[in-house]
C-alpha cells in the first residue's frame, strides 16, 4: 500500500462504527503518524480481546493502527468485567482521549518530579526495580538528558543516550540496564 489517494479516510470509516475498536491496514508512510489519515478497515469489534485475536491472526508483515472509537465509558463497557483486573497504570495508558476528572494529570503520576539531576536519574532506575514503569523511565531519562545537556556535561549526555539506546530497543535487559546506570552513575565524578 503506497497510494494514499486511493485509501480511504479513517475518520469517515470510523463514523459508521461508534463505540467499537478499530484496526486498520495503514501504508508505511503514515506508520510514524501519531494519528494516521487514511488506511483500510480489517477488523472492528466491541470487544478489545476479539479485535486483537482478529488482527493477530489475520496479519503478519503488515502496519496496524488499532484504537477505541469512542468515550472513556464506552471504553471501559468494553472491557466488561476485566477492567478493574488491569492495574491503574494500564487502565491510564488504554485511553488516550480526554480524561475524567478522577483521572487527573495528579493521579496519572503520583511521584513529582525531582529538581536535582542526580536525583532524577535515580528515579527513573527507581522506575525499573520491582514492577517495572517504562514508560515513565524512559520519559524521565529523557527529561535527564535534556538537563544534561542544559548543564554541559558531557560524559553525563553520552551515559544517559546509551542508556536510551538499550531501554528504547527491542526487549530490553533492565537488570543489565540499571547496572550499566548504577555503574556509571558511580563512575561519574557528580560533586
């Protein structure tokens, strides 16, 4: 698929479906899109599992953009009885359209964010201890590197972009990662 021209809109075919999970074959081209334009509808469902077990066994070699065409409620209807088995981080992540109010920018992340960079870097390897929080590694990993470069340290930007390298790669080692961190934290000279 590379003629865009020729796929239809996904916004005109989502219409027809409220209230369901779509997926759509998208071309290549849009695949870096955080909200892809045009593609073709291959599965909708109301149900998140028989929409996944659709696309899984359908597709292979192919660029899937999977999402819920509609509200948090409907969202969470969907899930039916297993919506309050997923953690609320994983409940969090689901739904990306606007949040309810008890879904606050507070609830979605409880810990603040430290001020001193040392300190931030150790809280993202918090991050990947016990129940691991990617995500939220990788975004305060990433604020880090931001700092660092701020402040000039190079041996700092060039730890924290290997760091990024591994935990953003495919199936990442996070025992291996946070000692890498650790170890080089404590090689740095920080005072």
């Amino acid at each position: 698929m590379t003629d865009l021209d020729r796929l239809p809109l996904i916004e005109s075919v989502a219409a027809v479906f409220p209230d369901e999970w779509l997926a759509f074959i998208i071309s290549p081209e849009e695949d870096e899109e955080y909200e892809p334009l045009h593609g073709k509808l291959v599965a909708h469902s109301p149900h998140p599992d028989e929409l996944y077990d659709a696309v899984n066994t359908v597709l292979w070699n192919q660029y899937v953009y999977v999402f819920f065409n509609g509200d948090f409620e409907h969202l969470q209807a969907s899930y039916g009885d297993k919506w309050d088995a997923y953690p609320d981080p994983v409940r969090q992540r689901t739904y990306s359209g606007p949040k309810p109010d008890h879904l606050s920018q507070t609830a979605l992340n409880p810990d603040p964010l430290p001020a001193d960079l040392i300190e931030l870097i150790y809280s993202a390897v918090d991050h990947l201890y016990a129940t691991p929080n990617l995500n939220e590694a990788i975004r305060r990993l990433r604020l880090s590197r931001v700092r660092a470069a701020h402040a000039a340290n190079d041996r700092l930007i060039s730890l924290l972009d290997q760091a990024l390298d591994r935990l953003e790669g495919p199936l990442p080692r996070l025992n291996e990662l946070v000692w890498y961190l650790e170890e080089g934290l404590s090689e740095l000279d920080l005072t």
